[in-house]
C-alpha cells in the first residue's frame, strides 16, 4: 500500500526532556493498549505492582494512566520516561509511542504526520520558508481500508489543487483561502447532487459583507464554547476577548512580513489532516471552511500577542499554534462545535467569509 507523509514527518525527533511542554503534563487521558498492560503484568514484582497500582480502568473498561495533577506518574524529574529508560520502546503504549504523530488510512493508502500540539512538530511545520511538499513510498503492509469510497479518486483530485490554490504566493493569503472556499461550495453541491463533475469549478456565490470585527468576535465566541483542557487558554481567551477590538490588523501584517507563509503552512497542514475525511461523511465543504477559521483564529492570537510585545518571534508563533492545537484539535467534542458553527453562526457562514476575505483592502 502507499503511505504518504509531509516532507517534514522523517525529520522529527521527541525532545524528551529538552522540551518545554511535554505531553507527559498536558493532563490527557492515556488509554494503555491491551498488549502493553500484558507485558507490565509480566514483569516481576515489585516493578509490576508499581506499575499497575498507577493505571485503573475507567467507566468504558479502558486502562487509563492516572495522572497526578496533570502530570503522568512516569515522568522523571529530569522530563524523561521512566518506562522508556527501564524497558525501552517496549514499555510504551501505542498512544505515547505514536503522539504526536498521526494516521489516517483511505483506499490503500496510509497518511502520517506529526500534530501541531507538539512544540517541536509546530516548528518543523512552521519554520521552512520553502512550500510544502509530500512524499509517497509503496510499502509491504496489506491494511487498508476496504470499505468502498466512490468519492476517494475526486476528492484525492480536489486536495492536489486545493494545495495548489494555498501556495500561488502571488496572491494575498486571504484570496487564496476564498479560493478554496469556492472551490469547495462547488464540490459540495456536486457531492449533494450524487454527482462526480468532469471539470472542477469555483462557486459563484454572492459574498455578505462582514467586518473584520464581526467575523473575529465570532469566531473567538465558538471557541469559548468549547471544552477548555487547560486554565491557561481560558485566560487567553479572555485575554482575547478584552483586546479583541483594539487589534492593529494593518501593524501586525507588516510586521509579519514575508512570513505570512507560516499561515500557508498551517492551512496545508490542516487541509492534509482531515480533507480526505469527507470520503466517509462526504463534507469537503466542512473541511475547508474549518480550516479558514481556524486559520483566522490562529492569526488572531498571534496578532493579540505580537500587540502585547510588539515583536512575534518564532518561538512565539510555535506557542500560540501549540496551544490552540492542543485545545481544539484534540478534542472531538471541540472539532464537532468547530463544524456545526458552519450551520448555526450566520457571522461565519460560506457568504460572510467569502464577503471578508475578498472584501479586504
């Protein structure tokens, strides 16, 4: 089968202990496959009685790691693995040796990458100036999804040119993500019709006029909606939310400068993630339109942020993609109220986004 992965995925390398926001104290719910909880029973005692004495199952009948105030209870005072330095790979589960990578698998083919919830996968995602390129190898694994996907073969067709469309730098970013916005009413009323269309099209629907304002109060009004994993991004919502209106747009753009491809970046990166996703509820719409906002809403916490210091490094940037990621990405319940604000925020509909992004000056 094929697997294909963003030319940055080989370079990435944990941290361990050099990292600054270990997962190790995000406070997630770690479930321990049923393959490792084996081989910690087998271990003798008292290692085994340690071991075991810090997982218990949860409601569902899922071991899951108890934390301790956040923090897992294998965590080294020096911010590395205990169960990796005892027993190497083998004393990690499937969840803590895949994180923060990443896997989807479609009609023979497998797609990995690594989460920007990772400080160093932010930077390998953020850092290269260069666009985005992916890279396919054929390997000898023989799982695939063999459920049948009619819309595969289109919707593989559609994400090349959606890439296409995000990386035209001749353009201003916003008019390359309203590209793919049309692009995308376009599918979705093919997609809604039963149809597979010979030629891709760009929607001519009418924008509605929205204000910079309008969009950003609810599109930070959603997010405060949701499940907040963390009290440090509840401040910053509210953070946000008191300055919201103070914004200097016209400041924060030119001093970003060149580096508006870091924002090109990030909607690639979420346009692999999860377009092809619309294979199984045939919403390619939704996907696109998630990635404008959430794009949006990353560039408001930097602006919020480059306001307070006057300055946006790039280590700034990695934290404010990190956190947002964290709080949204890996939650389902969050990505869920994420989609359903495309049917019920009028601020935010397909019209009033298109309206803002091909309306700016």
């Amino acid at each position: 089968m094929e697997l294909t992965a963003p030319c940055y995925y080989q370079k990435f390398q944990c941290l361990a202990g050099a990292c600054r926001h270990s997962c190790c104290r995000e406070g997630w719910q770690i479930v321990v496959d049923e393959k490792t909880m084996d081989f910690y029973r087998s271990l003798p005692a008292p290692r085994r009685e340690a071991i075991l004495g810090c997982i218990a199952q949860d409601g569902e009948g899922d071991w899951v790691i108890q934390s301790r105030e956040g923090v897992c209870p294998f965590l080294t005072a020096e911010g590395l693995c205990q169960l990796v330095i005892s027993y190497g790979d083998q004393g990690l589960g499937e969840i803590c040796a895949l994180h923060p990578r990443y896997r989807e698998w479609f009609p023979g083919r497998m797609e990995i990458g690594v989460g920007l919830c990772c400080e160093e996968a932010a930077r390998l995602i953020l850092s290269d100036p260069a666009p985005c390129e992916f890279e396919t190898w054929i390997t000898d694994s023989e799982e695939e999804d063999e459920e049948p996907a009619p819309l595969y073969p289109l919707l593989v067709e559609v994400r090349e040119v959606l890439f296409a469309l995000l990386q035209e730098r001749e353009q201003p970013l916003r008019l390359r993500l309203a590209r793919c916005l049309r692009l995308a009413l376009s599918l979705q009323e093919a997609v809604n019709r039963g149809e597979d269309p010979e030629e891709l099209a760009f929607s001519r629907l009418p924008g509605e006029q929205r204000s910079w304002q309008q969009v950003l109060a609810a599109i930070l009004r959603v997010h405060q909606e949701m499940e907040h994993l963390n009290p440090e991004w509840t401040a910053v919502l509210e953070d946000l939310d008191s300055h919201l209106e103070e914004l200097d747009w016209t400041g924060f753009e030119r001093a970003l400068g060149q580096r508006s491809y870091e924002y090109e970046h990030l909607a690639v990166y979420l346009i692999f993630r999860y377009f092809l996703k619309a294979v199984y509820d045939k919403k390619p719409l939704e996907k696109v339109w998630q990635t404008v906002v959430m794009v949006l809403m990353m560039a408001t916490l930097a602006a919020r942020r480059w306001g307070e210091k006057n300055d946006l490094t790039l280590l700034d940037q990695i934290e404010v993609v990190r956190l947002y990621s964290s709080e949204t990405e890996y939650s389902d319940e969050n990505m869920q109220l994420l989609a359903e604000a495309l049917l019920f925020e009028p601020e935010l509909s397909a019209a009033g986004l298109l309206g803002l992004l091909e309306g700016s000056d």
